[in-house]
C-alpha cells in the first residue's frame, strides 16, 4: 500500500489525495470542524466558506480548475 | 471459520465452498477434515485461478451463480456448505439461506462468514455529509448490508437449527480515506450498487476525505475502518438431533436445585 508523502503520487487522483491531505492539511481540517459542528442539522452550502478555501487551495496545487 | 469448522468432530467427505473466489478458505482445509472440496464460484475466472496443487485436498470447480444453487446442487446431497466472506454480495439473502438449507443432508451443517452491521459506517456517513453538504442530496456509495440480529432471524426463517451467530469486529487504520477506498478497490469490495450514480464530483471526493479524518480520526492522525464480520452455523434438521423439550414436561423442581 502507498500512502501519501512515500512515494511519488502518479495517476491524477493519487495527486488529489496527497493535495488534499498533504498540501492543504490545514485547509481541510477548517472544512472537516466546520462539518462537525454542523453535522446534526446538516444542509447544503453550510460549510460553503470553507470548502471554498479548501477548493481554492486544491485547484491551486493541482495546477488545474474544474 | 476454519476454528469454527474444526469445533465440529466430524470428518467430511465432501464440503461445499459457496462463493469461494479463488480458494482462500479451502486452501486451510486439511486431508483430516475433508477428503474434497467443491467450489463454486460465478466468476470463472476467479475459480480457477489457483491450481489445484496449492490445495491440500482432492478440489472440484463449479462455475455457476449462487443464487441459482439449487440448479447445479442437488437436493440433500451436501454433508457441509461454507461460505466466507460472499454472502454480503448476495441480492437475495433469504432465497439463499433456504437454498442452502435444501441443498443440505439432514443433519448438514452450514457455516458463513459476511460482512454487515456496521461495517464501513465511518465511509458511508463521510460520504452522505459530504454529498449533503456539497451537492444537496445523497446517493448510495455503501451497498446495503445485514444485521446480525436478521441474520438469526434469517436463518431461523430459512429453518436451519441449533443456531450460533456471532460478530466480530475489525478496526483497520489507514493514514487517509484515500488509501482505504484504494484497499477496497483491489479487495473487489468496490460500489457496485445497481443505478447507483457512476461518479462521484472531486469536490465531494475531498470534503468526504476531510469529513472522514475530522470526524473519525485517531490521535495519532490515522482513520479507522471498521469492519463487522458475522459468523453464522445453523444444522438442517434432523431427527437424530436433539431438540428442546416439550413445555412444562421438566421433572425437577428448580427450587430444589437452586
């Protein structure tokens, strides 16, 4: 098994998941307390700001938007 | 489940392995429990992978689907079916149990090994927040599973006796959610739900890994897994068995015993 920070992430979603647990840690960690603060009433867009953030930094580090 | 099967002190000539794959359970069978084993499988591919000098006992391969048993199975002809880890695929769980039951000599025994319960619970809800959350709705990306409490029921319904179901649970950590749904992935367990959504939106994909780890997340940064195994033995009945006795026909008081 591979994990993310070992070896070199190859295929486009290996890249997404070093990115999102690696390169934007902090920003996903935002996201995730967020959604555990709301996570009993949940709705869509709660926790829009944050993913936002989150999002931004993947595009970024993915060098590609979607 | 091969303890399980050595509990039993009997030796077989004959045991069925229903949904066997490639053998992983029959290969720890040995020549003092059973002289053969036949497994079956509806992947043909999967069954014969393994040659038969990797088996410790004489092997026969059937291709057919286990739902439709009894068409390659005859009636009452089998000493002992063992199923390990393939029920949980199976669409008609209640049909199967009975075509197992039929397919059993009286006083056959039946041992199953699937996952249900709580299994993956911390991936389903993940991905439920995160659909909820980014996309407005929800769709299945965990198939369905059994409790073990229907399980005994199911087996009871079926009319297996002598009963034992049991769970066992499994915490697996991985570093990220990532690397479980790659496990999954190369384990054949991926989501194979029928209409299911065929997709799933990066965005989604990423809020649910942030999801997982924020929520589920060990303190040394890993996530678990979790996976419930259901062990079930039922007998089919026969009249050497013994049985409960009739209400009321007990001939000691208990009050001088206790």
């Amino acid at each position: 098994m591979s994990s993310p920070g070992t070896s070199p992430a190859t295929t486009p979603l290996k890249k997404l998941a070093l990115h999102s647990t690696v390169t934007c840690a902090a920003q996903a960690t935002d996201y995730g307390k967020c959604i555990l603060a709301t996570y009993t009433d949940i709705k869509k867009d709660a926790c829009k700001e944050e993913f936002a953030k989150f999002g931004a930094c993947l595009r970024e580090a993915m060098k590609r938007r979607w | 489940m091969i303890e399980r099967l050595l509990d039993i002190k009997r030796k077989f000539n004959s045991v069925l392995d229903l949904g066997s794959g490639p053998g992983h359970l029959s290969k720890m069978l040995e020549p003092y429990m059973t002289q053969k084993v036949v497994l079956l499988d509806s992947s043909e591919k999967l069954l014969k992978r393994d040659p038969d000098s990797e088996f410790e006992v004489e092997v026969e391969r059937i291709h057919a689907d286990e739902e439709r048993l009894l068409e390659v199975v005859p009636k009452n002809s089998q000493e002992a079916i063992l199923s390990c880890m393939s029920l949980h695929w199976v669409n008609d769980l209640p049909g199967i149990l009975v075509q197992i039951k039929e397919a059993l000599q009286p006083d056959g025994v039946f041992l199953g090994a699937l996952l249900g319960g709580d299994t993956l619970f911390e991936l389903r809800t993940s991905l439920q927040l995160a659909e909820a959350e980014r996309e407005g709705g929800i769709s299945p990306h965990v198939s369905p599973m059994t409790d073990s409490r229907d399980m005994s029921n199911l087996m009871g319904r079926a009319g297996f006796t002598l009963l034992t179901v049991d769970v066992d649970e499994v915490k697996v950590n991985y570093p990220s959610m990532w690397e479980l749904m790659d496990d999954l992935r190369d384990m054949g367990e991926s989501n194979a739900v029928v209409g299911r959504r065929h997709i799933i939106h990066r965005d989604t994909l990423t809020a649910a890994a942030a999801i997982y780890q924020a929520m589920h997340q060990n303190e040394d940064g890993s996530v678990p897994a979790t996976f419930q195994v259901i062990y079930v033995i039922g007998w089919k009945p026969a009249p050497s068995q013994p049985k409960a006795l009739e209400r009321g026909t007990g001939q000691t008081n208990l009050k001088e015993v206790l």
